[in-house]
C-alpha cells in the first residue's frame, strides 16, 4: 500500500513538472513515462533524445540492486535508466539503502532490481499485444462471425 501511494505521488509529481496529463517525448514520439521525460508541455523531451542530439552515449549505467548493494552496473538506455531507478524508489529503505551490509538485503535487492528490469522489458516490448489481439479478435468477429477462424481455414491452427 505504501508502495503505491508513493509511486501515486511521485507520478504527479512528475506530470505537474511536465504539465501535462498526457506526457509525450516531441522528438521521438516514443517514450511516455513522466519519469524519462523533461520539460515542459508543450516542449517535452526524452532524455536519450537529449543525449543523441548532443553526441552522447543515448545508455546509462544502471546498479540493478542498487548502489549500496552491489558496484555492478548494466549499460540500459537511459529514458529505462530512468525508469528502473524511479522504480527503485518504491523498494523498501533498509533493501535499497542496506546501511549493515546485509547479505540477505543485498540478495533481496538484487532479485528486486531483476524483477523491475523484467518487468520494463514486458511493458516495453509486449505489454501491448493482448489488448491488440483482443480488439483484432472483435474485428474479425464483425467482419467473419464469431468462428471466423473456421471460415479463414485455420481451424487445426492453435496459439
């Protein structure tokens, strides 16, 4: 609950800095996550278009479990970078901050920085897919019946 309620507050954060509900990066049209975006509406800008347009290297170094955990980092595009860091953000503060040197800490956290790095890739490269096979699912429904993988031929064909 407490994870939510902060994640809440830092997003709105995040859009009245941008001022906008609706954030989008002007230059590439891709990236939407407040936290990689910088700016104000409408001129808003993702940071790895920043970064191309000056010449530098669009990836960041990134410390899966935290920096107090563990000095590894992972070369990740830095609007992600952004992304994973803000979401570490909402792991607990003796995890991230591991001010003992806990071993367990430090391996909670190391799962906690893979899970989030899993996560990014999902929403950012399949998120969309049920939700478009869903509505072509209707579409073809409307156009061929609701067997219309019958009417197609492709009967003996399964996902």
């Amino acid at each position: 609950m407490k994870d939510d309620l902060g994640r809440e507050i830092r997003e709105e954060a995040h859009l009245e800095r941008l001022r906008t509900r609706n954030p989008r990066c002007q230059r590439c049209g891709n990236e939407r996550h407040p936290a990689a975006l910088t700016g104000t509406a409408p001129n808003i800008v993702c940071y790895e278009c920043l970064l191309k347009e000056s010449g530098r290297s669009w990836t960041e170094g990134h410390h899966p479990a935290g920096r107090h955990n563990d000095p590894t980092t992972v070369a990740v595009p830095s609007n992600d970078h952004r992304v994973l860091s803000d979401m570490q953000r909402d792991w607990p503060e003796q995890t991230l901050r591991n001010p003992d040197g806990s071993p367990l800490l430090a391996a909670a956290a190391a799962l906690r920085g893979w899970m989030d790095v899993m996560l990014i890739i999902i929403e950012r490269t399949v998120d969309y897919i049920p939700a478009f096979l869903e509505l072509l699912d209707q579409r073809l429904q409307e156009e061929w019946g609701d067997r219309w993988w019958e009417e197609l031929g492709l009967e003996g064909v399964k996902p």
